[in-house]
C-alpha cells in the first residue's frame, strides 16, 4: 500500500473511538461495536484498503454509487477549482451560479427531451422527500389538490427521512415510527417468489394490475403518483417481467396518477443505458437521482421533471415554497458536471451496454447457472443477484435464506471481495469503468464464496 496511507492509528483504536460516539446505518450497533468495524483507508479504482493493509475489490461500487471508481483526478481537481473559486452560494436570494447552470446543461444533454428542469438536493432520500412535495404541489396547481395518496411498493427502497421511508415499503421501517397517512403500497414483482403457477408475463400483468385495483380502492381523484425503482435494489435487486411496465404506464395514464421512477441507483449507466426507465422502455414523468450522479465523491440528488409537471409550477404555480440551503452546491455541481463529462467522454456507458454488461452476464450464467446454492441469476448492464434457492426447479427457497446470503457475503469479505446480501440472494454492482480484469476477480472471488457456502451447508 502507498505510504502516504499507511495506518496512522491502530485500528483498535478507531474501533473504540467510533464505538464511542458514532451510530451507524442499519445495524445492530452493540452488536457492531462488539466485532468493530472494519476501517476502510483508502480506494483506487475498484480496490479498497483497509487499515491493515487488506486489499478488497469493491463488487458494490460504494453503495451502488461509485460508478467511475476511486481515485478520479479529475474529479478532485473539479471540487479543488470550485471550493478555491465559490464554495458556496445559496439559490435563494434571487441567484444562481455557473457551476450549477453547467450541470443542467449537460444533464437535459443526456435526459430524453421528454424532461427541462430539476429542483437538487443532498440525497437520494431527499430527492424523493422533495418528490412528494412537488408531485402534491403539481395537482394543486392544475386544479385536483385531492390528488395527494403515493402509492409505492412493499420491499420498494426510497430513503431513510420520514417521507421516503413512508413511501418504500421496508415494513421493519414502518414499524419504527416511518409510516404516515396518504401512502399506500402494492405488491412486488418477484416472480421467483410469489409468481405461483403463473408465467413471468403473466405474474408481470398480475402485478401491474393491483396498481389499477388500488387506485379504484382509493379513487383516482385522490391518487397522486405510483413511485417505484424501475428494477428493486435493496430489496434485493429484483428486475420485474417484461410484461410489468408497460402495464404500469398504461394504468397511470388511464386514470391521471403521475408515474414518477427511482433512478437513484438505476440512472447514470449502470444497466447500459443512461437511466434504467430506458432499458425496461417505459416513460416517467418524474425521475429521483443521486448516487450516480456525483460517483458518490460528493453527496448530491435531484428530482428532473417532465415538461408537463415544470411548465404547470413554473407558468402557473408561483412560489413554491421549498428551498435546501445546500441545492445546486457549486462544489457538488462541478463534481457531478465533470462526473457526466468523463461517462459521456470516455464512452463509459455505451461500454456497459456493449461489452462490460454482456461480458459479466453471460459468465455469471455460465459459472451459476447450474449451480446448486443458486435458483435464479437476474440482471442486466454491470448489476446482477444470485438467488439462493433449495430446489431450482420448484423455486423453493430456503427457510433461512437471509442467513445462507448474509454468511456467503461475509466469506466474501474474507476472500476480498465486496457484494452485498439482501433476504436470499447475493448483489453485485461493480463501478461502471470495470475492466475484463476486475471483472473476472470478481467473478473468481464470488464463486469462491458461493462455492464454500454451498460446501458449509452440504451441497457442494
Ligand atoms: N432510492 C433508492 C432506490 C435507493 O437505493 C436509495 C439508497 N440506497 C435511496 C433512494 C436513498 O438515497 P440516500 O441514501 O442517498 O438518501
């Protein structure tokens, strides 16, 4: 490891320290502080260190997010100019700056002509806090403020602010005080789950169709938005049958419920194309980004909207009165803007789509795909999941399913590489500038993983 980052504590040390005062994401944080977190020091490319000197190929890009990889010195360079030249200024007082003019130049660049403005945040949770404010304000200002209930998933993943956790469909979250009125949820289309009997189009249509029964249920005229990620992400990287979209987008538009997509992990090239609504071929009227957007070097979000939503608030909405100190950050909005420049350069997406993303499809279909830990194998661009399953052929899960992928995923930290577990099934997202190399150590390291969990239960 570069001496520049040799350990400059003990990692006991920080372990202590970070126990002490530090409460983290989604964990058991005594549990946590009894094992100590590993110390992440350094990243360059898709490789981390931690702070002993442990190397590991990161198979999640951060938290699906660092799609360039690490150590980007154009990036950095691109926060350096800015926080020398205006690190702040605020979208309030009547002004705005080049660095945030830029970035929405070269977003709507990229963005179907479908879409002309977006209003930015700090998050993706945010993005979608914002969403449910400005799709309510866009009804009351066409004339239907009883357009206000968001419908979402069950398993759906929006955030964790009170809004957004309201509108995924994480029970667990509900449960701890995240549920609120005006929010409903229809089932998921997990066909390897719960599709039955039926075919993966018929399941699709199936699910689809409980959209149109609970906007009957509610009544459209109280119906704002069906919100949803156009393939699951952590609720466990489910991409849904062909047939499920355009299903979705023919209900929304029967009965005037606006059709917002979650892009925060699907946007930006992780499935081939710039935003995952284009791969599945469906079209939104809202789009929530983040994570992409900025490779993760620095936090930022946004919500885009159609011409439709921003002609009706901008021509006839007046103020709409919401406003983040930190919107359109000048140092957030260059990184983001040089982000957009090196995937469009360097033709990052266009190589998921024609190389990266079949390269890595195809491999995982020939080593998994008679694998005996392994039922289903989904996904498509540089994203996939493994689904455990007892018996492939009646899609049998296992009873402790969660327990089979969270052990496979921890042997994976033990062989150095990172993906990630969630319910039955193991995820890899690798950043977007993956390589044959790093593509084939994660291939290599994953099978390790799935071949000594399968050896630990019996069946291999
Ligand atoms: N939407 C989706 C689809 C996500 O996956 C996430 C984060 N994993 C969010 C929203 C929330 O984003 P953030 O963590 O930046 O608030």
């Amino acid at each position: 490891m570069n001496a520049r980052f040799k350990a400059q504590r003990e990692t006991r040390d920080y372990q202590a320290s970070d126990a002490a005062h530090h409460i983290h994401a989604f964990l058991d944080q005594k549990a946590l502080n009894a094992e100590g977190p590993r110390v992440m020091v350094r990243g360059e490319g898709l490789y981390l260190w931690d702070n002993d000197g442990k190397r590991y190929l990161d198979g999640m890009s951060g938290l699906w997010c660092t799609n360039l990889g690490y150590g980007r010195q154009d990036l950095n360079a691109a926060a350096a100019r800015q926080l020398e030249q205006l690190p702040y200024y605020n979208m309030f007082f009547h002004t705005t700056h080049p660095a945030v003019v830029e970035l929405s130049e070269q977003l709507f660049e990229l963005l179907p002509d479908h879409y002309s403005h977006a209003l930015y945040t700090n998050s993706g949770s945010e993005a979608n806090e914002v969403l449910i404010r400005t799709v309510r304000r866009y009804w009351q200002v066409v004339g239907k403020p009883g357009k206000r209930i968001m419908i979402g998933r069950w398993n759906g993943y929006h955030g964790s602010t009170l809004g957004s956790t309201a509108l995924g469909g994480m029970q667990f979250m509900h449960e701890m005080g995240g549920m609120l009125p005006d929010f409903a949820h229809i089932d998921e289309p997990y066909w390897f789950a719960h599709g039955g009997e039926l075919t993966p189009a018929e399941f699709g249509r199936r699910c689809a169709l409980q959209l149109e029964e609970k906007i009957l249920e509610l009544g459209a005229e109280n119906v704002a938005a069906f919100v949803a990620e156009p393939f699951q992400g952590a609720g466990g990287m489910i991409f849904p049958p062909e047939s499920y979209w355009p299903e979705i987008q023919r209900i929304c538009r029967q009965y005037d419920v606006l059709l917002c997509a979650d892009e925060v992990i699907g946007g930006f090239g992780r499935t081939g194309e710039w935003f995952a609504h284009q791969h599945f071929g469906f079209q939104p009227d809202t789009l929530s980004i983040a994570k992409g957007l900025t490779s993760g070097y620095i936090p930022m979000g946004g919500l885009v909207l159609s011409k439709r939503i921003a002609e009706a608030l901008v021509e006839q909405g007046g103020v709409f009165a919401h406003g983040l100190t930190y919107a359109g950050h000048p140092v957030a909005a260059a990184v983001a803007a040089a982000n957009l420049r090196a995937l469009r350069d360097e033709g990052i997406v266009e190589r998921v789509k024609d190389e990266t993303g079949p390269y890595l499809q195809r491999c995982l279909r020939e080593l998994f795909g008679d694998h005996p830990l392994v039922g289903d194998i989904q996904g498509t661009g540089l994203v996939a999941a493994l689904q455990f399953a007892e018996d492939k052929a009646t899609r049998k899960r296992f009873d402790n399913e969660s327990d089979i992928a969270w052990r496979c995923r921890t042997i994976g930290f033990e062989e150095g590489v990172i993906i990630r577990s969630t319910l039955g099934r193991v995820i890899m997202a690798p950043a977007l500038v993956a390589g044959r190399t790093e593509l084939d150590e994660l291939l290599e390291k994953t099978k390790l993983a799935v071949d000594r969990t399968a050896q630990e239960l019996g069946r291999l």
